[in-house]
C-alpha cells in the first residue's frame, strides 16, 4: 500500500491519517527516518521502554542474572577502571 504527502517550505510534511491510524501515532509521537538504497524508511518510535515489558516472554529457570551478579560486575568495572586510571595517573607523573 502506498500513500503520499507534499513537503512545505520548511520542510515538514503530514503523516496521512491512514498511516497514523495504522500505527497508532498521535501527536507529539516520534519518528525516525532511515536512509536506505533507493529511498528512506520511517519508523514510527512511540512506544515506551514500559510498553515492551514482557514482549519476550518469562526467561527460562536459571536463566538471567541476580542483583547480586550485576552488583559484583559493577563492582569489578568499578575496580578495573580505578586501577587503570591511578596506573595512567602514576604514568603521567614520574
């Protein structure tokens, strides 16, 4: 299916209602425009982070990580990433 819209003097253009209605944009929504070879694709961004909860489904048992797995990650980025900076630090200034 196809639809068409002009593009004003400054540039902007109206989304026809059909296409609107069909992906449930409304005001103030965003889209996205992507180059692609021969033309340009819009993709309509209105939905929230919270609107995809449970998209994928339950993860299998045992499967994922604990808070206790991200806290002891962050803890050795954390540590990792002081080290590396008073190594440069100590570098900088023999």
């Amino acid at each position: 299916m196809s639809y068409s819209a002009k593009i004003t003097t400054k540039g902007q253009t109206t989304i026809p209602q059909e296409v609107r209605e069909h992906f449930g944009l409304q005001s103030g929504d965003r889209v996205e425009f992507v180059i692609v070879e021969g033309g340009a694709m819009m993709i309509p961004k209105n939905k929230s982070v919270a609107d995809l909860f449970g998209i994928l489904g339950r993860p299998p048992a045992g499967a994922g990580a604990t808070l206790k797995d991200f806290d002891e990650a962050i803890g050795r980025y954390v540590a990792e990433d002081d080290e590396r900076i008073s190594r440069e630090w100590r570098e900088r200034h023999k």
